[in-house]
C-alpha cells in the first residue's frame, strides 16, 4: 500500500481553514491520493470532540480541510514499511492547535520530528 503526505499550501490566515486545525504533516496509508484524502477527512472528524464546534462550523456540518487540494497538498511517499490497513498512520504537530490535537495525543499518533 502506498503512504501520502499532506502538507499545508494554503496561508494560514486563508478564510477557507474556517479556524479549524492546520496540521503541520499527516501521512496516510491509502491506495491512490483520492482515497487518502477521504481517509484523512474521516479521520479528523472523528478527532473532534462529541458535540464540538470546529472553527465557525458545527461538528456536524464539519467540511474537513484535509479534502480541499486548496489547503493541502498530496504527495506520495517513498518510505518503506508501509504495509497495513488503510488508515492515518502519522501526524505531526498542528500549526494551530484544536481541541482535536487531545484526540491525537490520547491515541499516540503524534510523531516529533515528522
């Protein structure tokens, strides 16, 4: 399976991250970069606290950024090891922090250096 790499492209005072997090680097593993962006926008979701607010939008109408090629770049990954289920393997540090970065540290998925 392929690992991708998201990376931010958009300024962070773009309007369209709607003050929702920024994360810094996301590594999925996926088979093409279509499906690790769905990956990638389910999994933040899911990051957000029940009942959450993400930036303006309310966790139930949340739009994730990570599926908008506007806010964030694609990249396949040449690493080895990358065998497993299709899933959000790394994360690095978010350049601003949400209450889905607790979610993150709780679960282990937050690489230093990434």
């Amino acid at each position: 399976m392929t690992l991708w790499i998201f990376k931010p492209v958009a300024a962070p005072d773009e309007p369209r991250w709607l003050n929702g997090p920024i994360w810094s680097r996301l590594t999925v593993r996926a088979p093409n970069a279509g499906s690790a962006r769905f990956l990638a926008a389910r999994w933040e979701s899911r990051m957000m606290q029940p009942g959450g607010e993400v930036g303006a939008v309310a966790e139930m109408d949340y739009q994730s950024a990570l599926a908008d090629p506007a806010l964030y770049e694609v990249t396949e990954a040449n690493m080895p090891g990358n065998y497993g289920p299709d899933e959000v393997v790394e994360v690095a540090a978010p350049l601003r922090p949400t209450p889905a970065w607790d979610n993150v540290l709780a679960r282990g998925l937050y690489q230093p250096g990434a």
